[in-house]
C-alpha cells in the first residue's frame, strides 16, 4: 500500500449521551454527571473507565505517510480538525482520510479501543464510511480485494494493530505501549496519558 496512516484518539465520558441514560437533571454540571458515572462505574467494576459507546472522541492524531508520484515519501504529522471542530467532523475527516487514500491504518490497541470508538461514534454521529466497511460486496473496481484483505477483520493487514500483532493476538502477552516504547530506547509517553484527558479538558 502507497499510503500508511497510523492514529490514535482520544476521548472523554460522552456527558451528553449519559444524561438521558441515566435521567440526570440539567442542574448537575458536567463535571458532576461524570465523576458521579465514574464513581458508580469503579463501585461496580473496580475501574472508572466507561464502556466504549459511552467515550467521546475528543482528538484524533495522525501520522501519514504517503508516495508522491516522484516516489519520494511524504510524511505528515498532525491532530485532526481544530479545537472548535465537533466529535462528528474528527470522525467524518479521519474516514474521508481513508476513502481518499485507501491507507494502510496502524494503531496500538487500535481493534480493542480505537476503532470500536470511532464505530459506535460514527454510528451516534450518523457518519458514513464506506470504503472503511468495504468488505468485498460492492461495485468498486477494487471490491473484490477487500474481501481476502478489509479494515474489519482481525487478521487482515488494512489494519495493523501493533499491539496484537506483536502478542501473537494472545491477550495475556499485550504490552503497553509506554513501557514498550521505554523499554526500547524511546521517550514514550510525554505529558500525559489517556486517564488524564478528562480532568486536561
């Protein structure tokens, strides 16, 4: 493939969609509803981390890194979007990404975090992704490549999740990235982590 993509995202407790669900009035302040969900959530669970289609997606990082027609790679790095930007434009840019380019996508923990998110997400937000769900049943040119080689199935490579990859897609051998990336030479994470988004924002 031409083109690599490597994300992550980053998200915060979906306060909007855990009002109706739970029936909190409007008198409690953001903040409130979601230390009181995370409280009863670590009560319940030992952990304060919400289900996945409970997360929003706050940032998308990304690097690419692309071909030109000279043969010269290109790379670029970057957030998507800017700060003002809704859920549903970082979603609907990062998929407009992929049926642009057809990348490669690399994620760490990207099957068991990162995409799950952007599906229910996408879902919420109503955004459409066809090249992504390609899975070799349409019309395209190309479809038919899709169906030994997707973004959705586990061992296919349009999805590189490093992580799974690397643990021989055996749970109890993951790794975290931090420590890993230590552990290699590398500075790992800087500033901070996914546990401290939430309180940043």
């Amino acid at each position: 493939m031409a083109t690599v993509l490597v994300f992550d995202i980053e998200t915060i407790p979906d306060v909007a969609g855990l009002r109706p669900l739970n029936g909190y009035p409007d008198t409690l302040s953001d903040h409130e509803v979601a230390a009181q969900v995370m409280a009863e959530r670590a009560e319940k669970t030992g952990s304060e981390f919400l289900p996945l289609y409970l997360q929003r997606i706050c940032a998308i990082s990304c690097v690419i890194r692309r071909t030109t027609k000279d043969g010269l790679p290109q790379i670029k790095v970057g957030a998507l979007g800017t700060p003002q930007d809704d859920e549903k434009v970082l979603i609907q840019t990062f998929f407009e990404l992929v049926e642009k380019y057809t990348p490669q996508l690399v994620s760490w923990n990207g099957s068991g975090f990162d995409l799950p998110v952007l599906h229910y997400r996408a879902l919420a937000n109503h955004v459409q992704a066809p090249r992504y769900w390609e899975m070799g049943e349409s019309q395209e040119n190309d479809s038919r490549e899709f169906k030994w080689n997707n973004y959705i199935s586990r061992y296919h490579m349009r999805h590189l999740d490093l992580m799974d990859l690397l643990a021989k897609f055996n749970d109890r051998a993951n790794a975290p990235l931090d420590g890993l990336a230590k552990f290699c030479g590398f500075p790992g994470k800087m500033g901070m982590d996914g546990s401290q988004v939430w309180p940043a924002y």
